[in-house]
C-alpha cells in the first residue's frame, strides 16, 4: 500500500510537467494496489458506497459496449485504455479510507507541482535562458498545452484558500496567499486560454457559492470576489483579445460556412453539431466505446465530405465530455456518468469543510470546463479530477455504515 500511495503521489505531482509520468505513475499506483493483497477485500467493501458502485456501473456498460462498437476491436479497446483512468478513482479512495494521511500527500503533491509550473512560466514570459520561448498562440506554457495549465490553475486557486484558511502554521498560510496571487497572475496576464480564465474564475466564484457559512461572510466574500474579477477584466489584455475573438469566431461559424470549421471555437461547434447528430441516431446505448471518430466521420460522408474533400475534419474527441459520452454509450450511458459526479457533491456535504468546499469547487471547475473540453478523455485532467476526489471522499467515508461487515 505505500509504494501504491508513493507512486500515487508522484503522479499527482507529475501532473503539471509530463503526461508520460502522470500515465506511468498512476499506472503504477494502481498495479502496486492490486499487488498488495489487500484490493479485492476492500473493493468488495467500498463498492457498497453508492458513489463507488455508480462508477463500477459505468465502467462496466463501457466494457460491455464494446459488443456494439461501430469501429473495428482494436478501436473499441483503445477507447477501454483511454478510460483506465477511471479504474484510478477505486484504489485511491481505498488507500486514503484505510490511511487517510496520503489526502494531504496528495493535496500538497499538486500544490507544489502547480506553483513550481507557475514559476516556470514566468521565466517562459521573462525569456530566461534554458526555458522555451512563449508560444505565439499560447502565451507562456511550460511544456504543457494552455488548457491543461489553466485547469491546473483553477485547482491552484481553491488549494490556495484551503492554505490561508486551514494551514497548519503561518508561513503556510502565506504561501498559499501566494499561490493564489500567482494563479491569477499567470492565467491571466501571461497565457492566452480561455480554459484558464474560465477554470481560474470558476475557482474564484465557487469561493462566494460554498465557502461562506453565514450571510455576512457570503456578502463579504461576494464584494472581494467581483471586485477582483473587475479589476482583473479590466486590466488584462489577453482576456479582452481571448473574448472578443472567441464571439468573432461564433459569428463566422454561423455566417460563413465555408470557413466555419477553421477557427477554435468553429471547430467545437462544428464538432458539436455533428456529436448530436450521432447521439440522435443512437440516443440510448450510442455506438459503444471508442466508436467516436468512425462514427464523425460516417457523418461526414452522409454529407458527401470524404477525406480529399477540403472541408474534411479528423476528430478524436469533440472538445465536450458530454457529447463524447452519449455518442458512446448513448444517454442512458451519460445518466450514469452524472450520477456519479451528483452523489459526489451531495455525498461532499457530509465531509470537513476545508474539503467539502475544495470538491465542490472542483466539481465546478471541472463539470463547466467538459462543456468546452474532453476532460475525461484528456490524460491529466482526467486523472487529476478523479485521484484528487477519490482521496476526498475515501478519508471522508471512513467511518460511515456502508462499510460495515453486516
């Protein structure tokens, strides 16, 4: 178990650098959980949490959609290894239900990796020798793409408050005011995605919905809250630009359809379309996993666009998590999905406060972020989303009765 936990957290850690550590290490994790001898007595247990039974519930019907999977077998399986992510969520919530210290590893593993990649874009920004050049398109990433730094960037702003409200002594209190200040500073001012301002002032708005306990609080709060945001609209160029591009590009993609697919947002909506069109032509089971991008391209060809056709377009996810899911494995596969991230928020309630605010936050952050990107489908937003709640939740459900022998 602690060398499951130990890879663990060094995946978390890996999270903002590399998506080949945060695959090998999770991978690790959870085979060393499986080799500890003791995963089967705690898997029959914590399924009995209605949480954990909703995800075994869904991957189940993802392993048996491959029965009706459009696409060849070999397609079918990759989609079951894009979702091995999933299986991450049960051996994390048993390691932290029976060892409740590695949460905090766990917390402060991401913590210090997400102001460390904060640091280094800085240094991108400042030209610093031995750190890459700013991206023209991007802004100042560190190795990672700017829709993973900005999701990251959101979860550095909530563990930043969780530090300055519950640390344990006065420097980390400071430093997670830090952390918070550069979060801010980074997504906004030196980066050009909208997944970031988006993540980061979700972060922000999540703090006036849960972390208030009296109305005095949540008036105070609320009048940091907006007056910051406006403060930070108004004096960040790159948001200005983001914004008035992302609206340019709507308005082409409704004008102009010839050019509609060419731009950011073209090519989201233009997937988006075509994801309801297979979703309406399969809208109960779907295709079956790892059908998405035979089935977008079969509707291509409905309209005569074939692959020497110049408005063709290669999908591999259409930028919502949503839309992926129901093609997949149909509405009834969806409902599934959303009951399991339901129960989490209303299952958070009963945990401590400094954590019940952090996943409910989270959950915002991540349930708007799958509106414009695939983060179930993605590599570290994925992974990172369902390890960070499983630590959540498996210290919070320690004590409760659905673990209980009878």
């Amino acid at each position: 178990m602690q060398i499951a936990g130990w890879s663990f957290v060094i995946a978390i850690f890996s999270a903002a650098f590399s998506t080949a550590l945060i695959n090998i290490f999770s991978i690790a994790g959870f085979v060393f959980w499986l080799l500890s001898g003791h995963a089967v007595a705690q898997m029959k247990r914590i399924v009995r949490n209605p949480i954990c039974l909703t995800l075994l519930s869904f991957i189940l019907l993802l392993v048996v959609s491959i029965s009706w999977s459009t696409p060849s077998i070999s397609s079918a399986l990759d989609g079951i290894k894009t979702y091995r992510k999933l299986f991450f969520f049960f051996s994390v919530f048993a390691l932290c239900w029976f060892l409740p210290q590695w949460k905090e590893r766990l917390l402060n593993a991401l913590f210090c990796s997400v102001v460390l990649m904060g640091f280094a874009s800085i240094c991108v920004a400042m030209g610093v020798p031995g750190f890459p050049e700013p991206d023209p398109w991007q802004g100042a990433i560190f190795l990672k793409n700017h829709i993973t730094q900005g999701f990251l960037m959101g979860l550095l702003v909530l563990l930043g408050v969780r530090q300055i409200l519950f640390g344990t002594n006065k420097l980390w209190k400071i430093f997670g005011g830090f952390a918070v200040v550069l979060a801010i500073y980074v997504t906004f001012y030196l980066t050009n995605g909208r997944t970031g301002f988006l993540s980061v002032g979700l972060a922000l708005g999540s703090l006036v919905l849960f972390l208030p306990r009296t109305l005095k609080q949540k008036v105070v709060i609320l009048g940091v809250v907006t007056l910051l945001m406006a403060a930070i609209l108004a004096t960040s160029d790159r948001f200005q630009n983001r914004f008035s591009q992302a609206t340019a590009e709507i308005e082409q993609y409704s004008t102009q359809v010839d050019t509609k697919q060419k731009t950011s947002m073209g090519l989201r909506m233009l997937f988006w379309e075509r994801g309801f069109n297979i979703i309406e032509s399969a809208p109960f089971l779907g295709y079956g996993v790892g059908s998405w991008s035979y089935q977008f391209d079969q509707d291509q060809l409905k309209d005569g666009i074939d692959k020497a056709n110049a408005k063709y377009q290669v999908c591999g996810n259409p930028h919502n998590d949503y839309i992926m899911m129901a093609a997949q494995v149909g509405v009834f596969g969806l409902m599934l999905w959303l009951l399991f991230l339901g129960m989490m928020y209303r299952f958070a309630k009963i945990m401590d406060f400094k954590d019940s605010f952090l996943i409910h936050g989270m959950l915002v952050i991540y349930c708007c972020g799958c509106l414009f990107n695939s983060f179930t489908y993605d590599v570290t937003e994925g992974t990172v989303f369902l390890i960070l709640s499983a630590s959540l939740l498996g210290t919070a459900f320690r004590h409760i009765d659905f673990f209980s022998e009878s």
